[in-house]
C-alpha cells in the first residue's frame, strides 16, 4: 500500500483529506507570540484570523524539522507501506529540505520499503492538485514509482497565479525580493505574481485594481490551459467575492469544469496576506 502525505501548504479542507485519503503534517504558526498548531481546517475561523491580520497582528510561521516528518513516515513504513510526500516549495520554505533528509534517513532504515520527498515547486491548491492527481493514480493501482514519476512530470505544466492587495507581507516573510516588494508599495498597485519554474514567487506584472487583476488571471488561463473542461482551484484570503468573479471570468474564456474553492489557511495566508487571490490549473506549460 502506499500512503499519500502533504502538508498544510496544500490547503486541503477536512472533506478533501477524507476524500483524498491524505495524511497532513501540520505546521505551526504563530500569533502576536502565542504559538498554534494547524493541521486541518477544523477550528479554523478565516473572518477572525484575516481581520486580526488587517489589524496589525504579527503572524510568524516555522517550517517543519526533520524529526516531525520521521515520526509519521516511520509508523508508516513499520506497518508495511510505502510513502510519498508532496510537500511545500524549497524556494519559500525549509520543510522541503528537512522532509527530503527525513526520506533519505528512513530509506536506510527501511531497504524493503519505498519512500520519495517530492518538492512541489509550489503552494496553496497549486500543491494540492499535484496531490489530487497523485492520490487518484493511487486509488486505480499505478506503481509506486509511475506515481512518483508522473508526479514529478506534472509540476513542469502546474500554473500558479495569483495577486495580493499588499507586498508586504510576501516581503515581511522573505517571499518576495526587498526590489519588487518595495516598486509594489510605491505604485500601489495590485501585483499579479507566479511560482517560476524553480519555485520562487516572482511578479509579472501590475493591475489597477481588483478587475483588472482578475481579468489578467483569466487570460493566463486561457492562453495556458490544457483542457477547460478540467477542474480548477482558487485560494482566497477572506475574499469569496474576488473568487467568485474569477470563476465569472473563467467561464467568459469557456471554462467548463468544476471549481474547487478554499480560504487560504493560516500559513500560506500569512504570508500572502488578506484579499489575495490564487488560480491554479494544469496547462500547456508554466
């Protein structure tokens, strides 16, 4: 058997870890210096976090060290399965280092077992849906190395776009460079942003104002997507209505799937700050 782990970048909601058959690694944050774990979105309240976050609080995050992975990875392999993690970009976080050490520590431990570290390149839905597809390879039989493979193949189409209502906290966290964050601010304008091939968050251009950002959203995505028929995934920051509109939008360049809509958790919502809105889809290419 082979088990599916992710973290809580992926932003799955408590129906998609059942549906998916996912275990999540929690990581942990903190606000204005009271430290909170967050594993699910059980306890979760996005209206209250998002307004503190408008109010001033400080919200730091950790990444998680090795020896959190080891613990669950290990009960896994003890009880005779296999493991893939699909965890957070390298570029904006150390947990994809650690979870790589972990692997590699475990694969001594276990030479009878298999167990892969893959690194996303992203965040949010955008890692969710490469953990989607895996667990749906999973569930009709594919090999434990046709999963890892094909996972891996897919991160190269995986699109990621998104814009924020302010730099600063992509700044604050260390996720933007010092430049871009800073031309942002100055201009007051509404950034539209991606995961570049390596992972970094980079700006790729401006808006004025929320339509305009959403209608660029749009028009990556019917340049870029693969098949309209297929499902998207939209992460907002307390911004249901901006995420509404960009389905509208989407619909208007002939989306006909389904979407899958999330209030960012806490982590990833930290550091890109209330009112952003994130589009994640495969395409041709990035």
């Amino acid at each position: 058997m082979i088990r599916l782990f992710t973290d809580t970048s992926s932003n799955f909601s408590t129906e998609m870890v059942e549906k998916y058959n996912v275990s999540v690694i929690p990581f942990s944050y903190s606000i204005n210096g009271v430290t909170q774990e967050y594993s699910s979105f059980a306890g979760f309240d996005p209206k209250d976090f998002y307004s503190q976050m408008r109010a001033g609080a400080q919200i730091k995050t950790s990444m998680i060290n090795v020896v959190t992975f080891i613990i669950p990875f290990e009960v896994a392999l003890k009880a005779g399965d296999d493991v893939i993690y699909i965890g957070m970009s390298g570029a904006v976080s150390g947990s994809a280092g650690a979870a790589d050490i972990a692997a590699k520590e475990l694969a001594e431990r276990y030479p009878e077992r298999n167990i892969v570290a893959i690194d996303s390149l992203g965040a949010g839905l955008g890692e969710g849906l490469l953990v989607i597809r895996a667990s749906e390879m999973i569930k009709e039989g594919r090999s434990f190395y046709d999963v890892v493979n094909t996972t891996t193949a897919n991160i190269a189409t995986l699109c990621q776009y998104f814009t924020v209502d302010d730099l600063k906290y992509l700044k604050r966290g260390g996720r933007l460079s010092n430049f871009e964050a800073a031309v942002g601010i100055l201009l007051n304008i509404k950034p539209v942003l991606t995961g570049d091939p390596n992972g970094r968050i980079v700006v790729i251009g401006k808006a004025r104002g929320r339509k305009s950002a959403i209608a660029t959203l749009a028009e990556k995505y019917d340049k870029l997507v693969k098949d309209k028929s297929a499902p998207i995934y939209i992460n907002h920051a307390d911004n249901e209505e901006g995420a509404n509109e960009l389905v509208a939008a989407l619909r208007a360049k002939g989306f006909k799937g389904e979407p899958t809509i999330v209030v960012y958790e806490p982590v990833c919502g930290s550091h890109v700050g209330p009112g952003a809105l994130a589009l994640f889809f495969e395409g041709t290419h990035k």
